[in-house]
C-alpha cells in the first residue's frame, strides 16, 4: 500500500479518536507508544518522510492491544477495517 499525506492523516485521526497523542521529535531514536501515567503518548521520528510516518503510525497501530473500535468515528473505523484487512 502506498501512503499518502491523506492516509497519514486518517491514520493520525484513529490515533486522535482512540485518545492518543501524536508528536514528531527530532533525534536518533525509533519511532514507538508509550503510556507514561495514563497519558497516551506516539513519538515519531520527525526526519521520517510522509510514507515513513505512515508506516510507522500503521506498524504502532496493529501492535496496539485491547483496541476499542467503539471509540473510532464511522470513517475512521471503515479506514481501519480497510487497513486489518490487507495486513492479514
């Protein structure tokens, strides 16, 4: 799948719907979540192109345990049903 700053986007918006923040740090580190005192926190790589943060957006997101899709607006659930689909 090719990504796109659209699909970055939507990928973005699941991550806004399930409560997760997003942010793009400059450094020598791979991209990755973490849960520091309930604050749901994604760090990318800010050097990453668009393609690269998606992927990384998508590779955090499958990865993610006891997603709740109840939380996921009507777009951004069919987005990620698209998304489980081709991954499997």
């Amino acid at each position: 799948m090719k990504f796109t700053s659209t699909k970055k986007k939507k990928l973005e918006r699941i991550f806004e719907d399930l409560g997760y923040s997003i942010r793009y740090e400059k450094g020598r580190f791979n991209s990755g979540h973490c849960i520091v005192h309930r604050d749901k926190i994604v760090i990318i790589n800010r050097f990453f192109d668009t393609e690269g943060r998606a992927r990384v957006l998508l590779d955090i997101l499958l990865s993610l345990k006891n997603l709740n899709e109840k939380k996921l607006s009507a777009e951004s659930q069919k987005f990620f049903n698209s998304l489980v689909r081709r991954a499997q």
